[in-house]
C-alpha cells in the first residue's frame, strides 16, 4: 500500500505470509522492484526453487529437534493467559550503552565477543521472563531467527526467493535465568545460534514434514534481526528511504533494527499484555538509564 502525504513523502506499506518468504526474501525483493524501476537490470538473478530445502529421501523416523514438538498440547502461546490488550512499544538502544552491555557481557569466557543482537536478545529473554514472573523451577526458552543462506553446503543461491530462517533454541531454568548475571543469558544465545549448522537445518526440515511440528511457544519468546537487511538501500527512483519500522507485530516477536537511515541506534519493537508491558517498560527504562 502506497500512502502519500502533502509534505510529499510517501510510504510504501508492506504485508507478506512467512510461510512464501521471510524478510531477507522481502528486502531483496523491493531492491530488485526497485532497479526495475529506474531502469535498471536486476542485480542479482531471483532463485525460486524451493526443492533445495526439501525434506531427506528416504525421510528419518527417529529424527527430533529441540525447538519444535509434534504434541500440540505444548504448543501454548503465554499471550492467552491474559485476557487484556496486547500493547507495542519500542526502545533505542544507542552505542555507548550497546558498548556498556557487551563489556558485562565479556565477564563469562567467549571465543569471540558477543554481538549487539546477542546483548538484546539475553536482555529481553530476562526482562521478559521476569515481566511474565514465569516460576523460577520452570523452563523458559528463547527463539532466535537466524538466516539459514550461509549455513548450508553449498550456500543457497543468492538471490533465493523463499522462507530461509529456522529458530536456534535457547533454554534455561528462569530462576538461573534471572538471578544470575548478564553474562550467562548472553552465553547461552550465542551458544544456541552457533549451534545452527546444515545438520540443524535439516534436522528441522525432516521433522517437521515427519510430524507437521511446530515451535513449542509455552513460556517462550522468539526474535529476529532486521538491522543488516538492506531495506535501506532500496531506491524507487526518489532516493533511499529514511526509516523502516514494522507496522504492526505477531504474538511473542521481539525485534531488532535500525533506527533511522544511517543511524548506529537499534530499535527494539514488541508486544505485551498490558500488565506484562508495564513491568518490562520499567525494567528496560532503568536499565537504558543506568550509567
């Protein structure tokens, strides 16, 4: 949808299932609408063939994977438990404080320094699971969108068209979760993305077309990463666009991207329960706050 303004600025709103195409898909493709309109021969030639992700032959009867269930009665979304509206909002993580987190962040031993997403993430997972009070002897999870293209042998083509995501797993106990320090949440999201690997992609692949499972949601918060995706180079012929923010946000999404056209702040944008929300908003003030 195209909504222009007397100011003349214009935005272009987006609606697509995931299900067809995730958002790397999403932005390669209004890059590639976009060339097309001023002219230009497309960059990189779209792939459409899905086959390169189809499940093994013959398919595995023993196959799992940690972050999906094929009993559906542990497919439970949090979100209904709570009979109020759901209430976005949105934080800015600025540098000097993304600086400050990874400096706690290093008192646990890494092979390499923890990202910016990796910080948030850990961050969310124990604001959340403290803004829910899940019980501490319970189990609470954290899924991570990660971007399967570089993971498979051979990389999947470069202009593949297609849902190219799974979730990485991330568990803990919430009393470890929220007593213990940064540090340790921050570990365990950096270890489950490492854990992400072809035999991973695979294993999900496989289970799913074996049990139609999906990802287990019971005291679970997902998240994804839209600050690399080049949303931002995108052209139509009146220049690149000054800021890329979702409309709207599916249940239990957490997600992180940049603020405004070349800006080193990360926004981080979700839903809550309105309770939920305004114990989150006062942990995560105070934390943005602290110096």
């Amino acid at each position: 949808m195209i909504t222009s303004f007397r100011c003349g600025g214009i935005v272009v709103g987006i609606a697509w299932n995931h299900v067809v195409v995730d958002a790397k898909g999403i932005a390669d493709f209004l890059n590639f609408w976009g060339e097309i309109t001023r002219g230009l021969p497309l960059s990189v030639d779209p792939y459409l063939d899905r086959s390169i992700l189809s499940p093994t032959q013959p398919l595995p009867t023993d196959i799992t994977h940690p972050a999906l269930v094929g009993n559906q009665s542990q497919v439970k979304n949090i979100y209904l438990q709570f009979q109020e509206p759901i209430v976005c909002q949105s934080f800015c993580f600025e540098p000097k404080k993304l600086s400050q987190l990874k400096q706690i962040a290093k008192e646990d031993k890494f092979a390499a320094p923890p990202t910016s997403f990796e910080v948030i993430s850990a961050l969310v997972w124990i604001m959340r699971t403290k803004a829910y009070n899940i019980e501490p002897h319970k189990t609470t999870k954290l899924l991570t969108a990660v971007d399967i293209r570089s993971k498979m042998k051979p990389a999947l083509p470069g202009g593949f068209f297609g849902n190219g995501i799974v979730m990485s797993y991330a568990e803990c106990m919430a009393g470890d979760l929220v007593q213990k320090p940064l540090s340790f949440a921050v570990k365990i999201v950096h270890e489950s993305i490492k854990e992400v690997n072809e035999d991973y992609v695979r294993s999900a692949i496989d289970y799913h077309e074996l049990t139609r499972g999906q990802y287990g949601m019971e005291n679970t918060g997902w998240i994804s990463k839209w600050s690399r995706l080049p949303f931002y180079d995108v052209d139509f012929g009146w220049g690149k666009p000054q800021q890329i923010a979702p409309a709207s946000l599916v249940d239990n999404l957490d997600l992180t991207l940049s603020q405004v056209k070349d800006s080193d702040n990360i926004i981080l944008s979700l839903g809550l329960p309105e309770s939920v929300m305004n114990i989150f908003h006062e942990l995560m003030q105070a934390e943005l706050e602290r110096k």
